[in-house]
C-alpha cells in the first residue's frame, strides 16, 4: 500500500469509528465512546504521518507524541487535550483502571470531553484537507 493509500485507510477507517463513537454515546456507553474517540484521533493523526512523512506510522497510542512527531503546529490547550484523550485509551483497556473510569464517565463528563474530542478531530481535518496531494 503506498502513503496515499495508507493515509486514505486512516481517514476512512477515523470516520467509522467516530460514527461507532456517537453510536455509543447515543446508547450511554459513555465510557466506550471515549474511548472510541481516542482511536479517531489516532487514526487522524497517523494519517496526518503518513502524508508527510510517507512512510507507516509509528506503533504508538500517546496523541501528543503522534503530534509531535508529525510537526504539527497548536498551542498549549490542544497539547493538554491531547494529552487528556490519551488517557482514554489506557483507562478503558486496562482492569485496574477500568472501574474507576467507568464510574468517572457521567454524561456530564462524556459531553465535555465528546466535544473536546469533535474540536481536535475538526482541527485534524482542516490539517488533512490543508495538506498537498503527493
């Protein structure tokens, strides 16, 4: 698969899995969708990688080290975001973690971290769509 068809994989796969995030949310699976929205976020940021780099992207989870490896200019409140949707990942996999987070994923919760998460996946794809056609 060459980078334009990696980075397009990235990209289509993203979308099908924010759908599958606001599915969760819709059902009150607050926790999954977060989740969920990790892995959109990761998936944008290692199509943003290989369309500049063309090369595969790196076996990484850490947002802000994917980011960062892709050169990509924010300020510190994205970095922070980023930093936070991180833990998503780590907290929903992991069985020590996981009650903890459960219990922490109110809707409350989920809303404003839903919407942190809609805030950084637009931004992505205003990088994506920024990005020159190799």
């Amino acid at each position: 698969m060459d980078s334009e068809e990696l980075a397009k994989y990235w990209m289509e796969t993203a979308e099908k899995d924010y759908i599958t995030m606001r599915n969760l949310y819709e059902t009150g699976d607050y926790h999954w969708a977060l989740f969920m929205g990790h892995l959109v976020l990761e998936k944008l940021l290692k199509a943003c990688y290989v369309k500049m780099m063309e090369e595969h992207a790196p076996r990484v989870h850490d947002l802000l080290r994917l980011a960062n490896l892709c050169k990509l200019e924010f300020d510190d409140e994205m970095a922070d975001y980023l930093d936070m949707i991180t833990t998503f990942n780590i907290n929903a996999r992991y069985p020590d973690l996981k009650q903890a987070f459960y219990k922490k994923c109110s809707q409350e919760f989920a809303d404003q971290n839903i919407t942190k998460i809609e805030e950084v996946r637009a931004w992505l794809n205003d990088v994506l769509q920024m990005m020159p056609e190799k």
